[in-house]
C-alpha cells in the first residue's frame, strides 16, 4: 500500500484583545524594555469570556478549507494544537 497525507490548506485565528507589555506595566513593577530583555515579547493575545480555543480552532478550520478550496466532507482529519484547551478533559 501506498499511504501519503498531504497538507493542502491552513488557517489560522487569534483572540482580538492584546495586552502590551506596557499594559502589564500598569499592573504590576514592570517595563517594556525589562520584559522584551528578558522574554523577546511585546504583546501577547488573550480570549474574552465568550472566546475558546475551540471556537478559534473552528475559525481557523474554516480559513483553511476556504484556502485548500475544498468542502469539509472531503477531509479525513484535522490536528489541532494548543497549550490552551476549553478544558483539561477533553481537551480542545
């Protein structure tokens, strides 16, 4: 038997709401310039109460049916990946 699997679209989707370092500044004793140092971050992204990593994971599915230009009947699996599921059982 010949197995492939083959990658013919992607997507991607994340929360609306960043907070910059100097957002963080406001809350705790800290800087811009000490945390770049430090981590190399400047912003980070965070979901609303209404947002989960499952529902980003179904926009970004969406996106990448759309850009692989095929119908979601045709797919045989979908990976997803994330420090940061709906929940600890089962996760996203």
């Amino acid at each position: 038997m010949n197995f492939r699997a083959v990658v013919k679209g992607m997507g991607h989707a994340v929360p609306e709401k960043i907070v910059t370092n100097d957002d963080l500044a406001k809350m705790i004793d800290t800087n811009d310039a000490w945390i770049k140092q430090r981590t190399g971050i400047a912003e980070r992204r965070v979901c609303e109460p209404d947002e989960t990593c499952s529902g980003l994971a179904t926009e970004a599915a969406l996106q990448a049916l759309a850009n692989a230009g095929v119908d979601a009947t045709e797919v045989e699996m979908i990976i997803v990946a994330s420090v940061t599921g709906d929940y600890t059982f089962p996760s996203t």
